[in-house]
C-alpha cells in the first residue's frame, strides 16, 4: 500500500483547523501533520542499518531506504518514545530531512480544530516530542513534532556512520 | 505581655490507604470521580496520564506510592489541585482512595526529620496530618 501526495500541502493548517494524520504506535494513537508526510508505504525495501558504536539516542535508526535516489535513514518510533512493545508494519517518509519513522499503522486523516499546549506539569522529553495535545471524540492524541524525530546534528552522524559502512564494501566491489 | 494569635486555615484532608494528608483548601478547586485516565508515551515521574475535566487537559499524578509505598489501595476519587507554575495555573488531578474531607485548622510547623513536601502539620483529634506541598512533591524534594 503507498499513499502519496504529489504537492506540499502548506496550507493545511487554518484557522479552520489542521489537517493531521493519526498513526498508531504501542497501542498508543499519535497525530502527525499532513504536510508533514510525504509518503506512506509497507515496510519493503528497508535495508538494516548496523552502524556499530553511535550515541546510545540513536539506536533507535534500524534501517535506512533507498528512495528517488535518496537515502532516508528510518527511525523506530516505539524507541524514540520509549515504548516497550510495537508491532511495525508500515513507513511515514517524512517530508522534511532524510528521515522516514517506522510505526504500527496508519489510521486515518482526520481535521482536527484546536491543539491544546502539553500542561506544564510535564517536564521530560516529552516537551520535544510533542506539539501538544488534542482531543478526538474524546480520546486525548499527542500531536508529534516531526522534526525531533531525527535532527540535523543527528543526521550528520549517521551520514558518516553510513560512510564508514558502506566504505569497505566499495572496497570489495571494486577489488 | 506578648499576644499569641492563631491562624486557623481551611485545609482538604485525603485519604491514602490508612494515611491522611492534607492540601491547603485555596489550592484544590475539584473533587471528582474519575473518568478513565488517558495515557502517553512521556518522561515525566509520577504522571500516569491525564483526563479531560471542563474541557481541559488536566494531567493525572499519582503520588500515593511515594507517600505511602507501593500496596496503596485502589484510587478511587481525584483531587484538582491548582498551583501557579511559571506564571500559569496548573491543574493537576491527584488520584485518591477515599472521601475527603474539609477541616479548619492551626497550621503547625514542620519538626523533626520530614521529606520537604511537608509544609506543616496539622493536629487533630486522633492524628498529626502532614501539610503537603504539591510543588515540591513534584520535583522529588526529599529533606535528608
């Protein structure tokens, strides 16, 4: 299955609303802006990503994907968030940055009218993680700040932790 | 010749399995039965989630094992708590196991070896309650 959109979608967000997609991770549903995505797919074609010793933030990378000539390294968004337990199944490729976030299942788009601010009272990561929250036929859904799921700094590394993977096999394709 | 006076200020009592604590009265704005709470991927300790009450996200702390250890029984109730933090009030739902009740009191001072989260004391008929302060039970102060 891929979804895709063919034009940015910049003005999703109104003063009507926000167009969001809602993914589920761990049992836990997630909303992540449209515009954000530029591509749902099946988790084919990811190839596991070994990079031997990296900052401990970033084993959550397992694989990268070969797409349009570009190469995505693909974040485990059960380790991002610290869950325990998830069942992947399918692939957000993120529009901004070479990063694509492996989840459990895409649910559906939904308009969503108001993000309330994540209440003071939570002080960890999750102020990264997290735009704020929404409320869904009553159900409170964490709306993701897409950028946090890998940035730039992180990229850089794992860029030349790819470089020093892939070097050796150059070596022995042209040996 | 010095006059003594006293203060007498409103306080909630709540219960936590066979312990009672207490909150300043002018700091708990609800008492309510609990909906279902809401969970999250978060860092944050003692949160377990949050519920929706008059149509705002009030997150939920459950502070029962820090102040009477992990065999506390069932929550069934919760107390809101309003407090001003970084200049906004801040509601938090504390989770508790039984009625609660409003009694007007002497605030006494704080003696001898007693976590930080404990603003006072309160002497009543059968039992010294300990004053809390949600602030400091958030941050994890404990007095050596």
């Amino acid at each position: 299955m891929r979804i895709s959109q063919a034009q940015p979608r910049s003005k999703a967000a109104t003063r009507a609303g926000e167009t969001v997609i809602l993914f589920s991770v761990g049992g836990v549903t997630f909303a992540i802006a449209a515009n954000a995505v530029d591509e749902i797919r099946e988790l084919t074609g990811l190839l596991e990503f070994r990079p031997g010793k990296l900052h401990h933030r970033l084993e959550k990378v397992k694989a990268t994907l070969e797409r349009h000539g570009r190469r995505y390294f693909a974040v485990d968004a059960a380790m991002h968030f610290r869950m325990p337990h998830a069942q992947p199944a399918r692939l957000m490729v993120l529009r901004q940055g070479r990063v694509a976030v492996i989840v459990d299942g895409i649910d559906r788009m939904q308009e969503i009218h108001s993000i309330h601010a994540l209440p003071e009272r939570f002080v960890g990561e999750e102020r990264n993680w997290y735009r704020g929250l929404t409320v869904i036929k009553g159900k409170v859904v964490p709306v993701v700040h897409p950028e946090t799921f890998l940035n730039k700094a992180e990229t850089t590394l794992l860029n030349a932790a790819l470089r020093d993977v892939e070097a050796p096999r150059r070596m022995a394709v042209t040996a | 010749m010095t006059e003594i006076i006293t203060v007498r200020q409103t306080f909630v009592l709540f219960p936590l399995g066979k312990k009672r604590f207490a909150f300043s009265a002018e700091h708990v704005s609800e008492f309510a039965r609990p909906d279902e709470p809401q969970t999250f991927p978060h860092t944050t300790p003692l949160l377990t989630g949050v519920v929706v009450r008059r149509n705002q996200i009030v997150p939920v702390a459950d502070v029962a094992p820090l102040l009477v250890g992990s065999d506390a029984p069932v929550r069934k109730f919760y107390l809101v708590v309003n407090r001003k933090l970084n200049g906004k009030v801040s509601r938090t739902a504390i989770p508790v196991t039984g009625e609660c009740e409003l009694t007007e009191a002497e605030q006494l001072p704080v003696t001898g070896k007693l976590p930080a989260y404990v603003s006072g004391l309160l002497s009543l008929k059968n039992e010294i309650v300990e004053v809390l302060d949600i602030e400091k039970l958030m941050s994890g102060e404990v007095r050596a």
